[in-house]
C-alpha cells in the first residue's frame, strides 16, 4: 500500500535467454552458435509518457519539487507534490508499449 500521492509505474517482466554451442576442431580452430531470446515470454510491458516507469506530462512535480527546482518524478522520487496550470493530459495511462520478443542469432569463427 503506498502512502497519498505516490504514483508508481507498471512494473516490467522480461525474461532473457541464450543457448549456445560450441565446436573445437583441429585443436585451434572453433566454431561457436548462438541464438539469443529478449523477452523470451512475450511480456507486455506498458510505459508512459517520455518515462518508462508510467509518469507522463511535464507539469508534474515530485517530492516538493516546483517548476524552478527541477527533480522530476522517478521511481524513487514519485510522490506527487504539485502541478502547472493546465491540463493534467493522459497522465497515468500507459501510452507505449516496450518491444516484444526479439531473437537474435550469430556464428563465430575463431582461429
């Protein structure tokens, strides 16, 4: 349970993996076979904003920060103290989403 106006992101899942083999031959030459696997899972993970920990807009301040002192919202500063004038736009609602599955593989020679 978090304390009023704490203002925590979606958190992120991601799961990496690599399988490899290796292959000798003639005692100096070797071959090696990689696949790697980034969000292996498939995981959604939502993002604000412009800040991958879900905060979004510019006119909000964080621990009793103002327009003229900076230290915008963070993870580890995210209790909301104030905001501009204006609209509070689509604050709090994920607008990205980070990249899905990705695989990658490569062959390396060495001699």
């Amino acid at each position: 349970m978090e304390g009023r106006g704490a203002c925590s992101g979606p958190g992120l899942v991601n799961f990496d993996m690599q399988l490899a083999k290796n292959w000798t031959m003639k005692e100096k030459y070797r071959i090696k076979f990689q696949v790697d696997f980034f969000n292996i899972f498939n995981h959604p993970n939502f993002s604000g904003n412009n800040f991958a920990n879900g905060y979004s807009g510019s006119n909000l301040f964080c621990g009793g920060a103002t327009a003229t002192s900076g230290l915008p919202c963070s993870p580890t500063n995210n209790v909301v103290t104030s905001q501009t004038a204006g609209t509070i736009g689509n604050f709090g609602q994920a607008t990205a989403v980070l990249p899905p599955r990705q695989i990658q593989y490569g062959l390396h020679f060495s001699f």
